[in-house]
C-alpha cells in the first residue's frame, strides 16, 4: 500500500515559506537561551505591532508564521493560568497584554496560518524534575493555546534542551486531536512533518517524504524511531542573521541576498518547506534591515519566476513524459511538480531536449528547481524513475541566471547558553 499524504499534509507542502518569529524575554536581554531567571519587567516592547509583523510576512511571499508562545526560559507571551512567569507579570500593557492574542487577529485580517512554538523544555516552572507534575501543568499550556486563538496552522515542538526526557506525547496528542486536528504537528509526538536536520536551512537530494524516523535535536545526534514508514516532509528553519531572537550586534550577520536565494533553491527548490527566522526587536516590531533584505529576496524570486511557460503533459512512446510547450520558448530553468496524491514515487529523474541532457535528479516532489543555460525549446522528453511516479506540472522560465546559487557551508551556530550548549 503505498503512504500518502493526508490533504493538510499536501497543503502545506503547497505553501512552501513561513516566517519564524522568535520573540520573549530573551529579546530584552540579550541572550539566546536564558535560564527561567530573568526579570519579567524587563519584558517591555515600546510599539508592539503584530499587523506589521504580518504585514512583512505576507510582503515577503510567506504563507505562515510561527511564534516562540514559550521558548526553553519558561516565559509565556500569554497571560496563562499555568504561571506567574508571562507577559501578565510584565509592564507591557499595564499586565493585560497577549501577544498570541495580537498575532492571531492579525493573521485572521491577512488570511495567513498562524503557528505556535510550545518549548518542551522549561528552564523556569518548578515542576519541570518531576516528570508527571510537568506532563500536567505542559498540557494545561497546551490546552490553552489550542482553545484560545482559533485555528492553527502548525504546532511546532522544539527537541533542543530535551535531550534524553520523555513527555506523555500520547496526552499531548489527544489535546490536538480533539482542539486543533487541522495543524502540522512538527517533529515530535505524532509529527506530520519533520526538521530536515540542521539549522542552515537547507535540504538535500534526495528530499524524501516518507521516513521510519526523525532527528530530534542539533545537539544530539539519536533519531526518534516512528514504528514505521511515515509521510513526514521536511521543514527547513534558519535566521535570517546568526543569532536566533534579535540582538543589538549582530546586523553585521544579516544573510545577503545571494545567501538567502542559495538557501531558497537548496530547501523550496528542493521539495522541503523554508522556515526563515526574522525576529521582532525590542520595539515589538521586525527590524527595518531584516524587512528590507526580505522584501529583497521577494522581488528577486518574482523577477525570475513570476512570468512562467507552462507546458502540456502527453505520454511519450517510450515511457517518458513529453512535455509540450504552445511554442519555442528560450528556458534557463525548470519547475517541475509530481503528483503527490497517492504518495511521493520519483526516485530519480532526466529532462532532455534534442537528445541533451538538461538536468537530472532524484527528487521531485511539491517542486523542484533546475537551472542551466538558456536554450530554446518546444519539446523536453522527461524519464521518470520510480514505479508509479507521475508528474503533475512542468513550468519554464527565462530568468537570465544559467546555474543555481552554490549550496551554502553547513554552519550551526551553538546557542549561547552559559557560553556555549546545554548541558
């Protein structure tokens, strides 16, 4: 029986790009993963925006975002009833603050998914040493998260700081089946899709869907057994800069342009989703920079794809796809598209015209982007490995770049924590 994917599994592998947006007590600080200590008065956003946070994420081409609710500091940015550690014990607000709430009704207005990071790991709550105590006060987050804000596009469990603890996932589980059965649960407890496996951002070829387990964390290298073949795409999460929550010395790392296209091609190009960290500042608002080289990248993605040749799909008499275009058109790269409905089977792949090798490959999947040089065409013949593989589009598109953008160095920064890992 082949394994395929559920109908919210297929769209959200179609929305390709979501907006990663960490935000907390780390933010005013300036720390990466903070112990559970830090003063809630210092938490204060002078001009907190979350339409602007959204604004830039739909500017950007993104179909989602993904908030840090509560990151490993324990900090909620909800007035939860779990804890005094939250936004209500902060000044922003006068204390009545919710910035879940804020980014909901944004997100609502723009017509975009909002997803939420609830970190396992709790470096504040008291109860975190005794494991059936924690289960219960996490669940109880969770609960609220889930019945407060309407739907949610995705549910993101972080593995970083969990190395080697195990949580009732069957319990956390059943509280997304009963209130949020729509959301991708990412990586952890009953995943619908999965970490691609560093912090880079980038896929590999092949970019396979169908898993028997998952990695869990950077800082470990042991993999979560699922009891079988599963459908799990791949999501890609990177920042924007090096750090992960913004910083006031770091603009020196944004990631430029070329960086950020090679990142696109090397995860959205290569089937997985891109999930880019662009963290709101100390204002509550995304840094003029950060938004620019965001909307950068926007305007060069739709230079280069944004007019496309579509062709026609036949079956050739040798077993290949024939894909026809209306009429000769000069091509310097290549979508193509397989049809995922009865579950991902291209194993391999070779686009010729006039009897030249294009491009060639494994993966297919949601898409899958080739570059080469500009060549005129009428007719490509494409040969498909994979028993039942089918194609469901094959777009052309004259970009004026004969070559992708080189494959970034891998590159996973540790957190600063202490100065250095979690131990």
């Amino acid at each position: 029986m082949p394994i395929r994917p559920t109908a919210a599994q297929l769209a959200w592998q179609q929305d390709g790009f979501g907006l990663f947006l960490h935000f907390g007590i780390n933010t005013f600080n300036g720390q990466e993963w903070s112990d559970g200590s830090l003063d809630p008065a210092t938490f204060d956003p002078t001009g907190l925006d979350a339409r602007q946070w959204v604004g830039t994420a739909v500017a950007a081409g993104a179909a989602y975002v993904v908030l840090t609710a509560k990151h490993h500091d324990g900090f909620c940015l909800w007035p939860t009833g779990t804890t005094d550690y939250s936004v209500a014990a902060s000044p922003w607000r006068e204390g009545r603050g919710d910035v879940v709430a804020e980014l909901a009704e944004a997100c609502r207005e723009a017509g975009i998914g909002l997803g939420l990071y609830l970190s396992p790991w709790d470096r504040h709550a008291d109860c975190y040493d005794d494991p059936e105590a924690y289960d219960a006060f996490y669940l109880r987050q969770l609960t609220e998260l889930c019945t407060g804000y309407g739907p949610l596009h995705e549910l993101w469990f972080d593995g970083a700081g969990s190395e080697g603890r195990t949580y009732d996932w069957d319990a956390v589980m059943a509280v997304v089946d009963e209130h949020q059965p729509d959301a991708m649960v990412f990586n952890m407890g009953r995943p619908t899709i999965r970490w691609v496996g560093n912090e880079d951002g980038l896929a590999a070829d092949p970019c396979r869907y169908t898993v028997d387990s998952t990695g869990i964390s950077v800082y470990d290298d042991d993999t979560t057994r699922l009891g079988g073949l599963r459908y799990l795409p791949p999501e890609c999460d990177v920042p924007i800069r090096s750090n992960w929550f913004w910083q006031p010395d770091d603009l020196d790392t944004l990631k430029g342009l070329d960086h950020l296209l090679a990142i696109w091609y090397h995860s959205v190009g290569l089937g997985a989703g891109l999930l880019l960290n662009v963290p709101p500042d100390r204002s509550g608002r995304i840094d003029p920079a950060d938004r620019q080289r965001l909307l950068e990248l926007r305007e060069e993605l739709g230079r280069r794809f944004a007019r496309p040749a579509t062709a026609a799909l036949v079956a050739g008499a040798d077993g290949t796809v024939v894909a026809r275009f209306p009429e000769p058109v000069v091509l310097d790269h290549l979508e193509l598209r397989e049809d995922l409905s009865d579950g991902q089977h291209v194993d391999g792949h070779q686009v010729c015209a006039d009897g030249r090798v294009l491009a060639s490959g494994h993966t297919v999947g949601v898409r899958r982007l080739h570059a080469f040089p500009a060549v005129e065409v009428r007719e490509l013949r494409i040969r498909l490995a994979g028993a039942h593989a089918r194609l469901l589009a094959v777009r052309g598109f004259r970009t004026g770049h004969g070559t992708e953008p080189v494959r970034p160095e891998p590159h996973t920064p540790v957190e600063k924590l202490d100065g250095g890992r979690p131990s």
